[in-house]
C-alpha cells in the first residue's frame, strides 16, 4: 500500500523492506533481508559470490536462471551497499570521523589508543606491509572487448589512490648493471622493474629468486590489476590498501605505505617486511629518508621470512634479535593473505569498482572480526610468554655471542681475483688428470672419440688459464703450488654442494606453504605434490653429494642428515657451514648446545618485553572501551534531538560492539585476577553483560578455547586410527 509522500515506487517498495533493481519502473524486487543475508555470507565464505546467490534465488522460486537476474540483483545490492554506506557516513561526520588519519589512529585501540602514564616502550607502534597477488583481475581487452565505463571509485578510506602510489614511482631508477640483478629482483616476484641500490651485504635476497619456479611467466600484461598491497598492526588489523597496477612488489608501493602511516602514527615506530632488510637502504635514500630516520622508523623481517635469510642478516634483522619486539612475529599480512584467497575467485573477472567493493566489505567484517578476538590475542601471547618466562636463563653471555657470530660473518671477505684464478686452475687440473686416466681406461671402447675431444678442450681450458696467471710452466699435480690451492679447490667444491642443498631446501618450504594453501586447485595440488617428491629424492642425492665433499675436508666438516633438514631455523645455519676456511666449530657461540641456549634466552627477552606490551595495551583496551562507551551514550543523547531516526540507527549499529566490548572487559578481569594484575574498574555493561556473558548458551564462548584445542587434537587422533 503506498504512503502519500511517496512519489515513486522503489519509495513505496523499500517502506515494506523491498529494493527494485531499476531506479524508476522496477518489475523486480528483492527483499532487504534477502540481501543483508547475503551481505555476511560472502563476507564469512569469500567463495560465497553473488553469482551462486543469484542461482539459488532461482531455485527456491522454480525460475529458470537467465543472465539478466544476475544483473538485476548485482544492481540491486550495489544500492544497498550505497545506502549502508551513506547512512554510515553521515554517522561518521556527525561524529567527525570521516578522515583517514582518525581511522589509523582509532583502528586497534590496543596499539594506537595511548594513554597517560603509560609505561615507555621501545616501539611505540607495529605495522607489517607485504603484497599479494591472488586478486589479480583480467583487463578485459585480452578478448578484444571493449571494457565497460564504470567511473565509481571505492568508498573507503582503506585504499591509497594510484596518485599517491605514483608520487614514488621514480624514486628508484632501474640499474643497468649486470651485478645488480640481485637488487632488481627484490621488489617483484615475476619480473624486474626497478633496483635497489642493494650492498654485497644483503645478498640474502638471492633466495627468494632461488625458491621461484623453475620457468618464470611474465603475465602482468593480461591483468589489469596484479594484485593488492597491504599494511596490517600487530593484531592483524588491516590499516591500508592499494592496488598493484601490471607490475610485482614495486617500491612505490611499500614507499607509498610508509609515508602515509609515518604521517598518522609518528616517532619510534617499527616495520616488518619480508625483504626489509634490503628496503630499509631503499628508504632511507627516497624522498621520504630523512623524515623516516628523523623519526626513527625501525624495519625488520618477519619471524616467518627471517628463516629463509642468511645468518648475518637474521642476526640484525629478526625480530628475536631487536630489542624491545616481544613476541611479534611481523607476519599480519600474512594471515590476511590466506582469507583473501579465497575472495579471489569472485573478483578475477568482476569490474574494477565490483572488485573494490568486495575487497572492502571483506576488509571491514576482517577487522570486525579482529576486534572480537582482540582480547583472546591477549590471552593467548600471556599463556605464551607465562610459560616462556619459566626458563630461569640470566646468563650475560648470550648478548657477547650473538655480538661475536655477528662481529665474525661481517668480516669475511671475499678470497682475491688472482687467487680465485689460481684455485680454478687446479681444479682444471684435477679434471684434466682425471680425463687421462679416463681416456686410457676408454681406448677400448666406441666412444673413444668423444673422450678424446673432453680431454683436447680439458687441455686447452688448462693453457687458457695458465696463460691468464702468466706461469712459465705449467704445475706438476702434487708441487707446492698446487698443494697450497687445493684445499681452497676441495672447499669450493664443498661450498657449491652446499648451496645446492639449501637452494632444494628453501624450494621444498615454499612449495609446502603452497600445498597448503587453501584455494589451490587440485591440478596444482598433483603437480606440487609430484615437484615435492622429486624434490625430497633430489635434497637426498644433495645430503650424500655435501656429506662426501664434508668429508674430503681436513678436519672433516659436519655432515647433515634428512631430520636436520626438516627444522625451519635450520636455513640459518646454512651460512656458517659454508665459510668452512675457519673451523668456527671450535669458538664457544656456534656450538649446538650454546646456539640453542642463545635462542631460549633471547626468547627468554623478548617474552618479558611482550608481557609489558600486553599491560600496556590492556590497558589501552580498557581505557577506550570505557571512552567509547561515554561518547556512544552522548551522542545518542544528541541525536535524539536533532535527528531521532538516526540516533536509532546507531543505537543498533552500536549495539553489537557495545556486546563485544562487554565480552573485553570480562576476559581483561579473568586476565587479571588470573595473573594477580593491578585491577582496572570496569565500564558499566550490566545489562549486555547479563544477557552475553552469564546466559548458559553463550558462555561456552568465552573460555573454552582449550576444550576445542583438545576437541581438535582428539579429531586428528580419530582421523590418524581410521586411516
């Protein structure tokens, strides 16, 4: 029945809960629930998609599908997107909070929500950034189509425009030198861009080119967008976004990231990147340089990528070792990335606003979704560093041994041109008196001839080299010249069946993360599985090449077996196995025994700064749940004068969070009374209180996370007796 104020009847169809899919005439409606409901279930299943909506629609209505209802309810829940969000709006600048810099601010309230006397902290604030490549869209011009003008632009505040992406977009030249390919290599995972001014000291980046796949494809071209970038908190918030435009990780990208939440965050903040040790020379000499060290920006790699770095560069650049990190492991995005899989399938060919407009709501229910949890992250990282700080290790020579392995591995050099020439020559020679004796053994045989030949380029190679080192006459196989560049020639052979063996490794781990990834295919899955079976028979023929040469060396080195492998930390050992010049066995810190105990007491460390943090941010917690509830009620208040119907509407929409916050504020008191913490006085939720936390049904949520833990562990046990 239509009211007498409504002029048109999509007016008349929304009053009884009603959306028309065309702005004037609408034959079809969809109902507000119908599309509330689909709203949070693509938001808690991304593969949920508004195709598969409409197909089911279709079935509980007996209508055949038709193409043309796809495009009716797509246009449908583009309006009721558009109207939540103005509604939404209008909210925030009634409140002021419409700015970008208030929402970075007031995002996590653990890290950013600073109180007065609050204990001073190293890192005042954490942020990780890392780029992903699974929301790739196709430039519809690939199938010689014209692609459709849609000149929306996303709503949120959470995306960095391509403007403020390309402000950076000349900071780093291109290098033309072929040493530099290292550098160049870094900032993209498919193919190279631009370089970084990258030093012989981080050529730990090698082994991200190392644990690529074998061929490489340089598809960017039949994608319009590539991928996202991101920035997350320590608790996992996503703070900003932007788009990667027919390229990898530029260093536009992270630059653009690091500027903007240096503006919104300030001094003695610290960064986690998976290659941050090579970025932060890349920063340092942009634009943005002199305002990042007048503000002591910190960067590190994540916990995660930090094993796949050489030992020098985990010594400096790891969280474990950088005072005042506690227990953050500087792997937020990637958390994130492995949700954002899963929304890939429903963006790959949507338009650029569609494919915005589902990365947003997706981010939005993520941090909704994060800040329900934030109290449980609490939890958790105190049961962590409760039972870490049991170790009772206070010895002071832990720090001087980490100072000496990092003093050791920052002094080797590289052996001089002239005696790199020298050692080749005499594993010429060796080759050379290894063909002889082969050709002999052949004389017999058909192919004589090609042995002859190895043997002539064998010789020729040996003259080649001699004339280079300008020797009279060539060294007899056992004079003192040879003796004394044999063993460097044996420890060159050593050093290059090592490198294999962690080239095997770091390709095994990369492609196991991969085979867990939810998402992939199963084509993929076979063909991973059959790389990973060859891969574990080639990592064994390594472990019996690296353990012969280990032998051949006087003292003979450690020799390596399968179960070594299989420890992720292991990586970082790799490098003081391969200066094997100096026997580093003999000094006190590169022990096994000692090495673990390093590792203990500097967990031991960082433990006892993450219990600080956590006061801190409970702290913090507490203070803004108890702000915001006094500002809620205010302005509920005020609305109910000026403009009744929306305070109605953020009552409701305040409504959920004012239940989660009482949620907070009873697991903060269980934290506090379980740890004999100074006790804070709670906010006032008696009646959400009452009706979430004490109501038998519900409360199972709160507390029973070791109960599902042991569901869990039972489940894998049943599973493993019924295999």
């Amino acid at each position: 029945m239509a009211r007498p104020h409504h002029i048109f009847p999509n007016e008349n169809l929304i009053y009884h809960g009603y959306l028309g899919c065309s702005p004037v005439y609408p034959t079809v409606a969809i109902s507000l629930h119908t599309l509330a409901i689909f709203r949070q279930a693509c938001c808690a299943c991304p593969r949920f998609s508004i195709h598969v909506q409409c197909k089911t629609l279709c079935h509980l209505h007996n209508t055949p599908y038709r193409p043309y209802l796809f495009e009716q309810l797509t246009q449908a829940f583009d309006v009721y997107l558009e109207i939540i969000h103005r509604v939404d709006q209008k909210i925030r600048v009634a409140l002021n909070r419409s700015a970008r810099e208030w929402r970075l601010r007031n995002e996590c309230p653990a890290c950013f929500y600073r109180v007065e006397d609050e204990p001073t902290l190293t890192f005042d604030w954490f942020v990780s950034i890392d780029g992903n490549n699974s929301l790739k869209r196709w430039d519809t011009r690939v199938y010689g189509t014209v692609p459709r003008a849609d000149h929306r632009t996303p709503r949120s505040t959470y995306w960095l425009s391509n403007e403020e992406v390309d402000n950076f977009k000349y900071e780093v030249k291109a290098r033309q030198a072929p040493h530099t390919n290292t550098g160049a290599e870094i900032y993209d995972d498919d193919c190279s861009v631009e370089a970084a001014d990258v030093s012989k000291e981080f050529n730990c980046v090698d082994r991200w080119r190392n644990a690529r796949a074998d061929v490489r494809k340089k598809t960017f071209d039949v994608f319009e967008e590539s991928g996202i970038f991101i920035a997350t908190c320590r608790h996992r918030f996503i703070l900003l976004a932007c788009d990667m435009i027919k390229s990898g990780e530029l260093a536009k990208y992270p630059l653009a990231m690091i500027n903007c939440l240096a503006s919104a965050y300030g001094p003695n903040g610290a960064c986690a990147y998976d290659i941050g040790c090579a970025f932060a020379k890349t920063a340092s000499t942009s634009s943005i340089g002199p305002r990042i060290r007048s503000l002591g920006l910190r960067f590190m790699v994540g916990a995660f990528h930090g094993h796949a770095h050489n030992r020098l560069c985990q010594l400096g650049w790891h969280p474990m070792y950088i005072e005042g990190t506690g227990n953050t492991e500087g792997e937020g995005c990637e958390h994130v990335f492995s949700a954002f899989n899963e929304l890939a399938r429903s963006t790959r060919h949507a338009t650029r606003f569609h494919r915005h407009q589902a990365i947003e709501q997706h981010i939005a229910f993520w941090n909704q979704d994060k800040y329900e949890a934030l109290t449980r992250f609490i939890r958790n990282h105190y049961r962590e560093v409760m039972e870490s700080a049991a170790l009772n290790i206070t010895d002071d020579d832990f720090p001087r041994f980490i100072a000496e392995e990092r003093s050791y591995l920052s002094s080797l050099k590289e052996p001089p041109a002239q005696d790199v020439q020298r050692v080749r020559y005499v594993q010429v020679l060796d080759d050379l008196e290894e063909k002889r004796y082969g050709h002999l053994s052949y004389s017999a045989r058909v192919r004589v001839e090609l042995a002859y030949t190895k043997l002539q380029n064998t010789e020729a190679l040996a003259a080649h080299i001699q004339g280079q080192l300008g020797l009279e006459s060539p060294w007899k196989v056992g004079c003192e010249e040879y003796n004394r560049y044999r063993e460097e020639a044996m420890l060159g052979k050593y050093r290059e069946a090592l490198g294999e063996l962690e080239r095997l490794v770091v390709m095994r781990f990369f492609e196991l993360s991969k085979l867990a990834m939810s998402g992939t295919g199963y084509k993929l899955r076979q063909q991973i599985s059959k790389g990973l079976q060859r891969r574990s028979e080639a990592i064994r023929k390594a472990i019996t090449r690296y353990n012969f040469q280990a032998g051949r060396l006087d003292p003979p080195r450690p020799h390596i077996s399968w179960k070594d492998i299989a420890q992720y930390s292991f990586l970082g050992e790799f490098d003081l196995l391969q200066h094997a010049q100096d026997d580093v066995r003999e000094r006190i810190w590169a022990k096994p025994a000692v090495r673990e105990a390093t590792t203990k007491f500097f967990k031991l460390c960082r433990a006892k700064e993450e219990i600080m943090r956590l006061n801190v941010e409970m702290r913090r917690l507490r203070t803004a749940i108890h702000d915001e509830e006094r500002e809620a009620s205010q302005t509920i208040a005020n609305f109910r004068h000026s403009d009744p119907l929306l305070a109605r509407e953020f009552e409701r929409l305040h409504q959920p969070r004012a239940a989660v916050n009482a949620i907070h504020i009873h697991r903060l008191d269980c934290l506090e009374k379980q740890y004999g913490l100074p006790r804070k006085q709670s906010s006032t939720f008696d009646d959400i209180y009452a009706l979430y936390i004490n109501d038998p049904g519900d409360h199972d949520l709160l507390d029973d996370e070791e109960d599902t833990v042991n569901l869990r562990s039972m489940a894998d046990f049943l599973h493993e007796i019924a295999d």
